[in-house]
C-alpha cells in the first residue's frame, strides 16, 4: 500500500490537472504495487480539498456496472466517484468543453433519497423503499489519467472520472415505472450512438446503489438522505466534441439534451 505521503502528493497532481485539463501518467506505471483501497485514499484526500475549499458534495456516481461499460474500459468492478453542486446541469445546456479532458457521455438513472441507506446487503427493495424519484440523466466523463491501459486503481483515484451530471425534467417515484426496462437511445448530431436498457446495469439500476451502500459502509460512509445518485451507464460511452448536440431518449420517461460549446 502507499505512504500517506505518496497519497497525498497523488490527490494534489489529480487536482492540478483537473485545475489545467491536462492528463497525468498512469499511478499504476508509476507505483505497480497500488491497490483499490489506495485509490479511494486518494480521491478522498482530492474531495476534502475541495470541500475546504467551498464546494458542497451532493452526491456520488457509480461507474463500470454494466457489462458494456466493462468491456468499454476493461476493468470488471464497479467503482464510484463524488459529485459536486457546481458540477449539475439542466437538461437543454450548453456545456464549455474545455472544463473537461477526454470528454464522453453516459446513458443512466439517478436515484435522489428520501432516507438513508448504509450497510452491506442491501437489497434492490430496500434502495427503492429509500429513493424520493429517479430521474434520468447523462454523465459527462472527465479524465486526467492518461487513457491507454488504465486499471481501476488510475480510475478511481481520478474521482470514477466523473465529470458532470445533466439532468432531465421527468421524476418518477419507484412504484410508478419498471425502472429495469427504462430504455435509452442516445444520439449525437442527430444520430443514433447507443441503444441499451436500464438492467443492463447488474441486472436492475438500484442494484448499482446497493452496492454503492455496501462499499461506503468499508469506509465508515453511507448514502445520506436527499443525495443523488448516479447508479452506472446502460451504453457505452459516446466521444464528444466541440459543437456536438447530445440527446437521449428514455421513452415514458422523457429526454435529456445538451450541446457542447
């Protein structure tokens, strides 16, 4: 495992290449021996720098949960990231690019609590018992590790490269939708990228969640009430550009749009 030393000298590189959207060497060339566990150090030295320094965190975001997005990365676990108030879009912005590095779109669902939800073995049940409304949305993918033959450690401890949420309009209370069968089409410029549906997501999106649960509880965390999560991508992740117009489509549960400028 890494010195407190290395980890904290890590987190601030991380921190002043998200500061210059610049890309860092893999920590994984760099210290082969670095473990998930010294990745989730870092990224939580990275969050308390930026709590400190009057960002307010809102929530988290699973990633890699999906069989798609495994394959997409060629990492086999899930990991998660948090999220900050200055990071929320609504549906229909129009996003300057250039506060991100290698930047690529997700399909998902974001679940927003009504109570607390801690421990291991949680159940699909108990997270939709937990969840105010779901709602849809897209991620922005943000990273500052260089991208060729990244493992999960490089990912995590650059924050699950999570970047931005954008947000749709249309909330649904669990009991209301069969939140396995969402599905989503997402288009670029009026194409079609990627087609997938919502239990492509470990089989149920709040299976994402549960697991979230039981890996905050390792840390002595837990997911509060009225947090947002953002429970995995159910596409693969689509490259954007400059002057890219994004759209995807949820069926019932409505759309979510934006354009990068």
């Amino acid at each position: 495992m890494l010195g407190q030393d290395v980890i904290t000298a890590l987190a601030q590189e991380l921190a002043e290449a998200r500061r210059t959207r610049t890309v860092v060497p893999r920590i994984t060339a760099r210290y082969p021996g670095a473990t998930v566990e010294d990745s989730y150090a870092i990224q939580g030295v990275w969050r308390d720098r930026m709590v400190a320094a009057g960002r307010r965190q809102i929530g988290r975001k699973i990633g890699l949960t999906s069989r798609a997005m495994q394959e997409a990365t060629g990492i086999d676990e899930p990991d998660y990231g948090v999220m900050f108030d200055d990071t929320v879009y609504g549906s229909g912005a129009a996003i300057e690019i250039d506060r991100f590095s290698n930047v690529r779109v997700e399909v998902e669902l974001a679940f927003v609590l009504r109570t607390p939800l801690e421990g291991p073995g949680r159940t699909v049940e108990d997270v939709l018992d937990a969840t105010d409304h779901v709602v849809p949305a897209l991620e922005v993918l943000d990273s500052h590790v260089e991208m060729e033959g990244r493992t999960i450690v490089d990912t995590i401890s650059d924050n699950a490269a999570y970047g931005a949420i954008v947000l749709g309009t249309t909330r649904r209370r669990p009991d209301e939708v069969d939140l396995a069968w969402v599905p989503g089409v997402l288009s670029r410029n009026g194409e079609v990228e990627e087609t997938g549906v919502a239990a492509g997501v470990l089989g149920h999106p709040a299976r994402g969640v549960a697991w979230l649960a039981g890996r905050l509880h390792r840390h002595g965390e837990r997911i509060e009430a009225g947090e947002t999560v953002l429970a995995g991508s159910f596409t693969r992740p689509v490259w954007v550009a400059r002057g890219d117009e994004v759209r995807a489509d949820y069926g019932t549960m409505g759309d979510v749009r934006c354009r990068f400028v």
